[in-house]
C-alpha cells in the first residue's frame, strides 16, 4: 500500500473507527470509509435471511438486519448496516455504518473483525480530513465539526452549525475571489505591457484593497467572540478574604461549589466551575482572598490568583459595601482591561465610602441584584447574546493568524499604491496581493497558483 496516500487520507485504504463513546449504552455505531470499504464489510457481513449477500445489493441509504461474523463465520452480533455509496456520502467516498449492541465487548469483538477483513483504525479526524480532500467540505467547515461537537451553549452550537453549513466560508471564497481578479488583473498588465489591456486605475484598486482590508478586519473583530463560544470567558472573582467571592460564585452557579466560612483564608486555592449566561460560557474562577499573610500555603494561592487577574477577560472585583474603603489598595489590584466593581452585603447600609463609586451593588445572602450583574457582565464582555445570535461569524486562532497575516499585505499594498499616487512598481503590489490570497485560500484550503493564470486567460480574453 501507497503510505503517501495513506498519510493523505486518500482512497487507497478502508478507514473503520467506532464513532460512539465508548462505554455501555444501548447502541455503538462503527463506521467504514474507503473505495473497498463494502468489499470488507460483505467479508463479515450477512443480511438475514440470506446466505451471503454482496455488496452490490446492498441498496444504497437503507439499514439492513443482518448477523455480523468474523472470518470463521462465528456470529458476533445481530446489527443494522446501512450504505452510503461515494460520492453521496460524508466523507465522499463508499461508507459502511453498523449500529451493535452498545457494550464494550461485542463493540471491541465487531472493530477487530472488520479489521482482520482489511480495514485499518482511523486516524484522528480522518473521516473529515477525507471530507475535505474529496472536496465535501472546506478546511472551516472541518473545524466546524469540532466545534459542533464541544459546543457547551446554544449559541456556541450555533455559531458551529452556522460554519458547518459554510457561513464563514462563503465569505472567506468572496474574499478570495476579489483578491484573486485584483492580482490577475495586476499580473495581466506584468505579463502583457504591450497588449491592448486597460487595468483599473490606481486609486480605483486602492479602493478595491481598501475593501477587502474592511472585510479582513471585520472578520478579525469576531475572533474574541470564537474564543469564548469556544473556550467561554475566564471570568475572575477577585477581592480580600471574607467579603463574599465564594458565595458569589455559588450564587452564579445554582448550587453551593466553594465552602463559605466567615474564617480568613477558607479558599487557598482557585476554583473553577463553567456557566451559561444568557447563552454565552463563562468559565467562573473563584480565588483566594488577596491580603498580607505569612502563611506559605496561602501566599502560593494568593499568587496563584494574580496570575489568574493577568489571564481574566473580566475581573469582578469583590468589596465588602457595608464597610469603609480600605485605605491600602489590595496587591495586584487591576486597574486596566475589563474590570467591575461589585458592592456585595448590599442589603445593609452602603458605607459612604462606596456610595460615589459606580459598582453593581448586590447581595449574596438575600439573592438581591444578580439580574444586575449578569446583565452588567453581558455589556462589559460586549457579549450580547440577541446580537450574537444575527452574526455568529466566529473564526478561531488558526483563522486570525492566516487574517492577521493577509492584512499586513494588503496594508503594505494599499500604503504602496496611495504613496506613488497610483504608480507603484506592479511586481510589488502583485507580490503583497498574493501574499494576502495565499494567507486567505488557506483558511478553506485553497491554495492554487496556477488559477491566478486561470483568472487572466479567462477574464482578459488573452489568446496567444
């Protein structure tokens, strides 16, 4: 066997994995990809009522009863198998799925005999990489399925089935699209100085590459949103000992996670727990109490939660309101990025000290004000969850990387042109510009250059 095309996911080997959790439950399902993927399953494979029945008849996108056997005819179960001949299938190629009895034992016992009949274990993803080389998908639409499958909220599973059905992937083709007439048209007039070509004018392809830098950045501003639909907030509950940070922690949660003891010093170390706000994951850390200590253990956890502050999307900062201000700010207290003040006890008396200072003013024991502060961390993370939900375009850290390279092109090749009023050197502008198409086509897993020859011969007529 070709090891490149096995290394490539291509169709010169039968792929099997099982594609349920492993475990004990009613059902395991264990799929088959590849060109001789029903030569192996009619190998062990027997519908009933027939003796042996050949892939052939087997009709296509209909489960068939039958008895799965090794190769001594020894019958392991009674199963379902159902056929998806290439290329009306997800991975594009013939696939074989067969649904036994969900125990760990007979589940093991049908993946070793589809092995000894010639199929070898999948590899990570390689259902969906065969996807994309087959041309089913593209590489976003891939990554979508990862996502789709983590999804912990509804707007998370969202935004991934938005992908999985190639939102963002139909902009991104735009995009490149665009990218591709501009550098055609600026190599045409490289390649044929002496034909009758009339390229656009310079300030007209700055404009051209100024939009197509608007889309860049625009697609580069949801990747804070991606992050956390994907990962959720790293939301930290912050403030000195006994003020209320681990109730306010069980409180968002729903249910008593941390110990709340009116003793110092109760949470040495941090606590994590993940929520759905208003569809958007937090990821709640409640840490120790910051203050002076001698105690070793606890000045590790004290350590521990400024390390946490420097790595928050939010801080909320705990205060005790019904007392006076601390004269000596707490150590490590933040005072840049995302940061709320949160004036808890707020059911006795607001000490006077606080009263000027603008904080969600709440109370952890009469449950009073938490509307306020979810609403509050809603607005400070500008994680609307109703605006979300109209654009959920949401690329990852492989995505932002490709964009943020492809914008540094198109910048230097916009600044080139506006400097020279229109008249910079063609070679450069076409080098930035094919920079930035190269940077964009590998996001879907497009990258082609002898199509820019394509894009010429076909928009330009040249015939030589």
């Amino acid at each position: 066997m070709d090891d490149s095309i096995v290394a490539q996911g291509g169709t010169g080997d039968v792929i099997v994995a099982i594609a349920t959790p492993v475990g004990q439950g009613a059902i395991s399902l264990i799929r088959l990809s590849g060109t001789g993927a029903l030569d192996v399953l009619s190998q062990v494979f027997t519908p009933t009522g027939k003796r042996r029945k050949q892939k052939r008849e087997l009709e296509d996108r209909k489960a068939v009863l039958g008895h799965l056997h090794d190769l001594q005819a020894d019958k392991i179960d009674e199963v379902l198998v159902t056929v998806f001949r290439g290329p009306r299938s997800y991975t594009g190629e013939d696939v074989a799925e067969i649904s036994c009895h969900g125990g760990i034992l007979v589940t093991r016992k049908v993946l070793e005999a589809l092995l000894e009949s010639g199929a070898r274990a999948a590899g990570p993803g390689e259902f969906s990489q065969r996807a994309f080389l087959n041309g089913k998908m593209d590489l976003t639409q891939a990554e979508a399925v990862m996502d789709l499958i983590s999804a912990q909220t509804n707007l998370a599973l969202k935004a991934a089935g938005e992908q999985l059905a190639g939102r963002l992937g139909e902009q991104l083709m735009e995009l490149r699209a665009e990218l591709l007439s501009l550098v055609a048209q600026v190599e045409a007039y490289i390649d044929f100085p002496d034909e009758d070509i009339d390229p656009e004018t310079g300030n007209l392809m700055v404009m051209r590459i100024s939009t197509s830098k608007q889309t860049v950045l625009a697609l580069l501003a949801t990747a804070d949103q991606g992050r956390i639909l994907r990962e959720g907030a790293r939301v930290v509950i912050y403030g000195a000992p006994n003020v209320g940070k681990s109730s306010l922690l069980n409180l968002l949660l729903g249910f008593d996670r941390a110990i709340v003891s009116d003793v110092a010093g109760t949470t040495r170390d941090t606590l994590e727990e993940v929520i759905s706000l208003r569809g958007i994951p937090l990821r709640l850390i409640d840490t120790a109490g910051v203050h002076r200590s001698s105690d070793k253990i606890e000045k590790q956890g004290i350590e521990r939660t400024k390390q946490q502050v420097e790595n928050a999307d939010l801080v909320l900062q705990v205060v005790d309101g019904s007392e006076a201000r601390p004269e000596v700010a707490l150590a490590g207290e933040v005072g840049n990025g995302r940061h709320m003040l949160i004036l808890n006890k707020a059911d006795l008396v607001i000490h006077p000290d606080w009263q000027a200072l603008k904080g969600v003013r709440i109370s952890c024991t009469e449950n009073q004000g938490i509307d306020d502060l979810e609403n509050a961390i809603v607005a400070v993370l500008e994680a609307d969850g109703e605006a979300w939900g109209n654009n959920l375009v949401a690329i990852n850290a492989r995505h932002k990387d490709c964009l943020k390279r492809a914008k540094v092109d198109l910048q230097a090749a916009e600044e080139g042109l506006r400097q020279s009023g229109g008249t910079a050197m063609p070679e450069i502008t076409a080098m930035d510009l094919r920079s930035a198409l190269d940077h964009v086509g590998e996001i879907v897993g497009q990258v082609d250059a002898e199509e820019v020859l394509g894009e010429i011969f076909s928009s330009f007529c040249i015939g030589k």
